[in-house]
C-alpha cells in the first residue's frame, strides 16, 4: 500500500510507475470502507472508513450484522487490528493538518486509548504476534519506510529491515515465528518472508505482478493477497482527485508447492483480503459499485457477498 514516493497515511496507497491498468473507475471521495480484518474468534471484523466525513476505526459484529465506531476524534485513523485475546484494538493516527502518524491501542472494553509512539515520523500498519508478546509496526524514524517490532507498551524498539527502498505491511506468521511483509526490493512491489528477528528473506511473488495487500491464512500455510498487472495504481493525481481506474485481483499463494491461484476476476479494484479464523471465508474490500464496500466470498472465490454496514 506505498508508492516510492508518496506518503502511505492517505487512504490505500501503492506504487506508482507506468501506465494504469482498465477497469471500473473507483471514486474514493464517496462512501468507502478500507482494510478489514477479522477478530482471531471470527465474531467481529475491524475496518476504518470515511463515512463520518473523517477516516475512524470500526467494527462489525458479524453475528449481529452491526457496524460499531470506535474512534470519534477531528483526526484521521486507519489499520485497525483486533488483538488476540479480543480486548484491545491497534491502529494508527494522524492528527488533523499534520504530517506525522502514531501507533495506539485502544481497550475495548471502556474506549480508554494508549499511545505507543509519538508523532515523530510516521508510524503505521501495526500488528500483534499471536502470543501478543510482540507488535510488528513501520517507521520512518531512520528515514526510511523500515519494518520493527517492539514490546505491546511501545518499549524495547528493534529495527529489522535495512533498505533503501520500502518496507511495509508486516504480518505475523500464525506460529509467530516469522513475518510477512510488502518490500520494493526487487524492483517492483512483492511479498517478502523474514524470520521474526529480521533474518532470511525471501520474495515469495517474484513474478511480473505487484502486490498490494495480503494475510495468512489460519494454519500459515497459504497466503492471499491482492495484486494488478501494472505498477500504475493510486498516484498523487489519483489521491488528490480520489479516482481511481485500476483494477486489481485477488490470487491464494500456497507456500509449500509455490504455486498461485486466483480466486477473483472481477476487473474492479479488489483488495484488502483478510482470511476467516476458520478458515472458510475471505472478507476483502471491491469496487464493483464505484467505491470500496466490504465482501466476503469462499475460499475459492464463490459466493461473493455484500457486507451491510449501514
């Protein structure tokens, strides 16, 4: 979700090179909803969206079909993730006319919100391991989009990644003991695989697709993710007039064989895809109606089916 050059905290934010790729076009100014992710119990699924006229944390109960907000602030929030245990919720901020993010986590229970980094720089896309002994999260504290973990109180800072280009969108492994995440690397943006102390990488998508977003599936051995033909996607021009044109699929990467399959073709902007804790579900976010609503579909792409939100 970065461009090489643009800032990541404004709405969903890839690479830019090249020419943009056919499809629906997809207004971002309009009512959207942006990375869902699906509570580890499977009951509630976080997401962040515009609706209010400002980017804020929500969560839909998904037995209930009832959408809750959680943040009421003059400020912009993103990137929710449910902690573990279900109790808390990690997400970004950044204040209102200012270019700098931080990291909190909120109790779900009574609203009360903790800080985990300051505004100095950017810092973003945070997730917790699953022992919630650990939180992955992305800085530009050394001047780069660089990939750290830190303790859950927002002590004991570890840098990882060590690149000149991007590092972004770090995903624990279900077992904790590694960590996924978007790297420009190679040249184009792919899905890169490290230990969870930063050693051994490896690009798990080296082909002519980038990839946008991702997540592990339950047991940790597939991965789905988003992906277009085109390095062109949401460019400068595109975040100041909230239109896009791009078109993006959704694939399922099975680590053991290599071998990818996809499991959309809808020729709309599909993205955001985050896997059921069972298993059997998909929930992503598409742009089939002009603006990005939430989906969920089976596994093999069947059944796709509109979330109600309202």
């Amino acid at each position: 979700m970065v461009s090489v050059k643009i800032n990541q905290i404004f709405l969903v934010i890839f690479l830019v090179t090249g020419l943009p790729t056919s499809g629906q076009e997809c207004d971002l100014g309009q009512k959207s909803f942006f990375s869902p992710k699906w509570s580890k119990d499977g009951k509630w699924i976080a997401f962040h969206s515009n609706i209010s006229g400002n980017r804020e944390i929500y969560r839909f109960d998904y037995v209930k079909s009832k959408a809750e907000r959680l943040t009421i602030t003059p400020h912009q929030e993103r990137v929710p993730v449910i902690s573990p245990d279900g109790k808390s919720v990690l997400f970004f901020r950044t204040e209102k006319d200012k270019k700098y993010s931080a990291l909190f986590s909120m109790n779900l229970d009574n609203r009360k919100e903790v800080p985990l980094t300051d505004l100095q720089g950017k810092n973003l896309d945070p997730d917790w391991s699953p022992d919630m002994d650990r939180l992955t999260y992305v800085a530009t504290s050394d001047g780069n989009w660089e990939i750290y973990v830190m303790d859950p109180n927002g002590t004991n800072n570890t840098r990882l990644t060590y690149n000149n280009v991007l590092d972004y969108s770090p995903h624990w492994s279900p077992n904790g003991e590694q960590i996924a995440f978007i790297s420009g690397e190679s040249g184009q943006e792919d899905i890169w695989l490290m230990n969870s102390d930063g050693t051994e990488k490896r690009n798990l998508t080296p082909d002519s697709r980038e990839e946008i977003s991702f997540s592990w599936s339950p047991k940790g051995d597939r991965i789905v993710f988003s992906s277009r033909k085109s390095k062109a996607s949401f460019s400068k021009e595109t975040e100041k007039s909230k239109k896009s044109t791009n078109s993006s699929e959704i694939f399922i990467l099975d680590l053991k064989s290599g071998q990818t399959s996809q499991i959309t073709s809808n020729m709309y902007l599909d993205v955001y895809p985050s896997w059921s804790p069972d298993g059997s579900k998909i929930v992503f976010c598409s742009c089939k109606n002009g603006h990005l609503e939430l989906y969920t579909m089976k596994v093999d792409g069947s059944s796709q089916t509109k979330l109600n939100l309202n």
